[in-house]
C-alpha cells in the first residue's frame, strides 16, 4: 500500500524525525556527520519544539542540560531541508546552515550558510 503525497511529506512524530537526523549523521558520504562525536550523543536530549505537517522543530540540550541547539525539519517531496540554528539564543531568527537531504539515501545534496558569527 502507497502512501499518499500528503502523509509521505508530514512528519509523523518526533521519532521519526530523530531517525532522519542520525541517518544523516552516519551516513558516511556526508561531511556534516565527519567529527560527530556520538559518545556524546543521547537521543534522549532531544524535545519537541513546534510541529505543523511537514515541519517539525527540535531542540537538542547538552546531556549536562546547559546549552543546546534547534534544528529544523522541513519535508519538500523527495528533500528535506534540515536549518541548523547553533545555540540556544540563534532559534529562531539567526539560523546558521541549511542542508537539502534526500530523503530515499540521506545524503546532503547542497550545503548553504545562512549566518556567520
């Protein structure tokens, strides 16, 4: 059974968008995943922020709780345009990169800087 066009470009939880992230992450043919230090990682640190469709917002705390960073997920059909906003004070106005990842491989097909320090 397909999906239609609408459910396939909505996110359906929070989950799901977590999966999308750290697929990108390991995906070995991404330079965004090059340094990731995964030790460091802990799904658990992850909250939902905003959710409307094909839009979904995250914020990810540091597992010591200080500090963190928002990421933006937004389903465009066979992309997704993932805005990464460093710190917490950056979300939402100063947004610093932006990623189009297509979603059949996760690979990031361009890289944009959005803002510099």
């Amino acid at each position: 059974m397909e999906q239609s066009a609408q459910e396939s470009n909505t996110w359906s939880s929070m989950d799901e968008a977590i999966q999308f992230y750290e697929s990108v992450y390991q995906n070995p043919s991404n330079e965004i995943g090059k340094g990731f230090i995964w030790a460091n990682y802990d799904r658990k640190c992850w909250e939902i922020v905003e959710h409307n469709g094909n839009r979904i917002v995250l914020h990810w705390s540091n597992i010591g709780g200080a500090g963190g960073s928002y990421d933006e997920f937004i389903k465009n059909g066979d992309t997704t345009d993932l805005i990464f906003y460093d710190g917490n004070i950056s979300y939402p106005r100063d947004p610093s990169m932006k990623y189009t990842i297509q979603n059949s491989n996760h690979k990031v097909i361009k890289t944009e800087e959005l803002w510099k320090k």
